[in-house]
C-alpha cells in the first residue's frame, strides 16, 4: 500500500522535493456519461451512456471509450460524473484559447469535440492535464446500404437457375445455360472485380438449389437420384450409390447426409446406406419443393440445423429444425415440425426462389414473389431470431429498392467479411450492416 502511494504521488509533476502526502495528489478516477440523446431518420431516443465505458490511459493523459457510441448520438449537451483526487478541475475546448472553465457535475459538457481536462492537487502545487474524447460511430451500425458492384455482367447473362457461394475470396455462380451447366468466376469478393465463365461437368440432371457446402468441399444431388462431390465446383463425381426412387440432397453436415426421398426424412453417413430420422409430426407435413437449409452453431454451443420449403395447400413456407449439443449425438436428435398456430402472424412467407441466409446470428429469408401474389420479389427481408418460428419484416434490413419486382432468379451468400451478394438479371450487388464492419477494439 505504501509503495502505492509513493508512485501514485510522484505521478504528477511538480517543481520541488517530491512530496507523499495526500494533499499531492492529481488524478482522474472514473467518468460516467449520463443520458445521451439520439436521433436518426428512423429514430429519436436516448440512451444511457453508462453503458460505454470511458478508459482512462495514465501514460499518455487520454480518456476515451473504445467501444464508439451509437450512430446519431448528440454530444452538444450532456452530462458526465469525474470522479477525480484534487482540489480543483477546469475545461475547455481542446486546441483552443479560450479561458478555462470550472467543472459541475451538474453542468452539461459539449462533447462534440475532445475536451482539455485541468485538474489541480490538493495542495495546489501539482497539477495534470487530460484530453477527454468521445467516440460516435460515423455510420448507423443497423441500417444496411447495398451497391451494385456490376450492372450486366455477360457471364450471368442467359443463365438459369443461379445458386452463389464463395471460395478462397472469390465469388462463384453455378448456372444452367443451354443444354449444360456453368459456372461463372468473380476474381475478388471486394467492391471491384471481373468475370470469366467456365465449364463444368455437371450433368444436365443437376438440382442446382440443393447446392451445399461442408468446409472446403461441395455437394450436390440430382434429379435421377445421385448425390456428387466437388473441391472446385467443375469437376464432379459421385458420392455413395444411386437411389433409384429419386432424392433431394436437405444438407451436409460434418458427419452425416440428409436426404429426402420418397416423402421420408433419411440420414446416412456413407449416402449408401440410409436410415430414417426421427420427426416429431406426419411426414406428410414435411416440404416437398423448393427446399432450403441452414447449418448453424449457436452461442449456447448448440448446433441446429434450420429446414425450409415449399408444400401443396400451404400459402406459407414450412419450417422444420433439427438441435444437438455436444453431449448428445447428431443422430439422436429428432426433427421438430413448426406449425402455423392461429397467434403466430409472422410465419415465413411462401416465395418464389427463396434464399435463405444465416447472417447477423439470425436466419434471414427473401426472395421472388409470394405463390399467392400477395407479396413482390424483393420487397423485404425476413428475419427470424427464433430459428424458424416467426419471421418479421425487418426495417432496417432492405432489399435493393431498385430490385424490387424483379422478375428472374434470385441467388445469394454471405462472404467473410460480412457482406451479402445478389445476383439478378445479370446484375450483381452486396451490401453490409454497418456495424458487421467497425473494426474490433
């Protein structure tokens, strides 16, 4: 303790002898903001400050928070508690001439700009000066702005039944052209880049939407009932033995397959031999079009598969999940069916050239028009934190405005750095919550 006190004391600056008396002592202990106001175009609110917390930094005299307050924060008027050891403490603007004034708790500070902080010893022999910064994001972290990264690109032009993904920073499309399937290759995934086109030797009974990708390989199924694995995309093979009856590939998880066929939920870990999995309800309530899956790991350590798709006398999408934890095998967990119940009146909309996106720890569906006309291709996301029970229209979270209508197939993925791309009608954007891309302090 006392050797505390000795260096404590011999921090700030003096003239004389050292002194180890209390009545030396200069520094700022904490600051608090208190409630700040925010205001956007979409909001008008206040927050408390508290929340962020202002580091002080004794070697260079610096107090800032690293963690930047929200977009819209007005910092003209707001009131912050120093807790300070001194006798006197005086600001003013950083920079500035202008007469230093004495500090109230009970003042409002304008923290538009950095503030020189005067704080005063006990003893009035000491003295020791502070810059006190606050942080505002520059960009409003909810809100997500797309750019059109190509206008028409001729690799995409003529091309079906798209489906897109990445791989070593590049952005790939698989596509039907013709009587043959290709694929298109974007040189980068940042803002700027170019296209080139390439065969492949995916056979023409190809389901391009059944698409997966497990780590660093790729997989697919076919409409004759044949499940075929690729490290680049071009050059295929087939995995396991053909299922006469026909099949669709669901997902491909570390360990196992899942498949659909013949209106039974079947696992495999070999796609040669198969077993049925457990449901909770009627296999008949399972989709039987436009299947679309997610693998997800939540923060819990659990992992979930979410199932979404198409069935005859639904006006809504139908949703199934699949959830194990790290005690419990994969095989042991049963598929739990999410049915529509008179209180939900937020169920995922039955779309056209649905895509569905882990993105931001939610589930994320858009796409074409709505089977019952009711809704526009592109009009809105769909957002579920739930893991498929609700999905609400998102306000923040827009579609390109300019793609609102479009009639063409619709692909889209998610890159490492956050950004979502679409690609329609040849035309290619991305876009990002502005606050997937702050850098980490």
């Amino acid at each position: 303790m006392l050797l505390a006190l000795v260096v404590m004391a011999t921090s700030c600056s003096k003239d004389d002898t050292v002194v180890t008396t209390r009545d030396d002592y200069c520094y700022i202990k904490s600051v608090v903001l208190g409630t700040v106001k925010r205001k956007t175009k979409t909001l008008n609110t206040s927050f408390q400050g508290s929340t962020y917390e202002m580091t002080i930094n004794l070697r260079d005299n610096t107090i800032e928070n690293r963690d930047s307050l929200p977009y819209g924060s007005l910092l003209d008027r707001v009131l912050a508690t120093i807790s300070f050891d001194g006798s006197t403490l005086a600001y003013r603007t950083k920079g500035s001439d202008e007469g230093w004034t004495a500090y109230n708790a009970t003042d409002s500070l304008d923290l538009t700009k950095p503030l020189e902080l005067y704080l005063t010893s006990n003893d009035n022999q000491s003295s020791r000066t502070y810059t006190l910064k606050v942080n505002v994001h520059k960009q409003e972290g909810d809100s997500l702005y797309w750019k059109q990264c190509e206008k028409e690109v001729e690799a995409l032009n003529g091309m079906t039944e798209k489906k897109a993904f990445t791989l070593n920073d590049k952005l790939f499309v698989l596509g039907q052209k013709g009587s043959g399937t290709v694929l298109a290759e974007r040189s980068s995934i940042e803002a700027q880049g170019s296209w080139e086109e390439t065969a492949t030797d995916l056979p023409a009974t190809a389901d391009l939407q059944t698409l997966r990708q497990q780590e660093d390989k790729f997989y697919i199924s076919t409409t004759d009932g044949k499940i075929l694995t690729s490290t680049d995309a071009k050059e295929w093979q087939q995995v396991g033995t053909t299922i006469p009856a026909g099949l669709t590939l669901v997902e491909k998880t570390e360990r196992l397959y899942y498949i659909l066929s013949e209106g039974k939920l079947l696992r495999s870990e070999d796609a040669t031999n198969w077993e049925e999995e457990p449901l909770d309800a009627e296999a008949t309530l399972l989709p039987a079009t436009g299947i679309r899956a997610l693998s997800v790991e939540q923060a819990n350590g659990n992992s979930r598969i979410v199932m979404v798709g198409q069935r005859e006398g639904s006006d809504n999408a139908v949703v199934w999940n699949k959830m194990w934890n790290g005690s419990e095998p994969e095989t042991g967990a049963s598929w739990i069916y999410f049915p529509i119940s008179p209180d939900n009146t937020s169920p995922c909309p039955r779309l056209n050239h649905l895509n569905l996106l882990s993105y931001d720890g939610k589930c994320i569906a858009f796409g074409g028009a709505s089977v019952d006309k009711s809704r526009k291709a592109l009009d809105a996301a769909y957002i579920s934190q739930d893991y498929g029970i609700t999905w609400r229209h998102d306000g923040e979270l827009r579609m390109p405005a300019e793609l609102k209508g479009t009639e063409d197939c619709i692909t889209s993925t998610v890159d490492k750095n956050n950004f979502i791309w679409i690609i329609t009608n040849a035309q290619v954007w991305r876009g990002r919550l502005n606050r997937l891309g702050f850098a980490q302090q």
